[in-house]
C-alpha cells in the first residue's frame, strides 16, 4: 500500500526522477528539469511512497481563492492504482477554506484528460502549444542572432488547422477546473 506524505527537500532527486519517468511517454516529454523548482511558501507539496520509494507527487500553487496544480506526476509501474486521486485529495484537504477552486493545465493526451475529468476536473479553457523544431519553418530571431533552432509558442485555438499544417508538433493545452465546496472539512476532502 502507498502512503501519501509532505515532501521534503531529501525527496528532491527522487521527485526529479519520478517526473521524467511519468513524463517520459506523455507530451511533456521534453519538459525535463535537472532541479526542483521552488514554489511559494504557502504552496502544497506531497510525495506519495511505495516501499519507501517515491512513485508520484502534487506540487499546488495557492493564489488568492484559486490553486493551481503546478505539477503531478506517477511513475508508469504505479499507474493506476488510485495514487493520482489520493494526491488530489490531500492537497485539497490542505488547501485554505477560502481556496474555492483548484486548476491545472496539461496539454492534450486521452489519458491524462480522462483522468482530469474522472477526478472531478472539467475542461475551462483552451488554448495551443506549438514547438517549433529544426525541420519545421524558420522565423527570424532577434536581431544579432541566428534563426530559433526551437521555440514552444503560444498560439489561439482557432489557429489549430493552420499551425497543424505547418509545424510537427502542436497541441492543444486545457485549463482543467475544478470549483471546490467552500464548506469542504479536512476529513472529508
């Protein structure tokens, strides 16, 4: 059985490798950080355990009455077993009563957008995520400097035919929302 706990500067390593393993088969393969990144002080941060191993984590940005899921992760051996939701839950149990909502942006799979909506999440917002790589059309740089040999762009939703056409990698990002019970208590979640 898992175990869901706080996070820990000691968990730093085990935290990076547990986000490039889950990762590693999903969009954001590419995403890969050689460091944790620091969040603000009232943020929420968990790991989950299994034998004493991380195996997925939440990492939840408080901004007013919102949170945001910054990151979430499960390495694939621990895939589907319930470790995501309990991630969920307990960050929501540790959120603020006055958080009245919790968001995260993830960009298109049929997995991790199932997943969204079976934890309770409902699409909010979309909009595109658009690579461009070496094979793909050059644009100019800044001045004194060479054509991007990459770039992520950010680009409207009703452009989605149009950058397809042109560029290999394009994805549609989504706002998953999801408002929460503002008379929520720490034991029901």
């Amino acid at each position: 059985m898992f175990r869901v706990r706080q996070y820990t500067s000691a968990d730093e390593r085990a935290w990076l490798n547990c986000r490039l393993l889950a990762f590693f088969d999903s969009a954001y393969y590419d995403d890969v950080k050689t460091s944790r990144p620091q969040l603000s002080p009232d943020s929420v941060e968990l790991v989950a355990e299994y034998d004493d191993r991380v195996v997925g984590f939440i990492d939840v940005e408080v901004h007013g009455d919102a949170a945001t899921i910054d990151s979430i992760a499960v390495t694939p051996i621990a895939q589907r077993a319930g470790i995501g939701g309990a991630l969920v839950r307990a960050a929501i149990d540790l959120l603020p009563p006055t958080v009245l909502s919790i968001d995260a942006w993830a960009r298109e799979h049929p997995v991790s957008d199932g997943w969204f909506a079976k934890a309770g999440f409902t699409e909010n917002y979309r909009y595109l995520h658009v690579f461009r790589g070496e094979a793909d059309p050059p644009f100019p740089g800044p001045e004194g400097m060479s054509v991007p040999v990459s770039a992520l762009m950010h680009a409207a939703i009703d452009r989605e035919d149009e950058l397809r056409a042109s560029y290999e990698r394009v994805y549609i990002c989504r706002q998953h929302m999801r408002e929460l019970d503002p008379q929520r208590s720490t034991a029901t979640g």
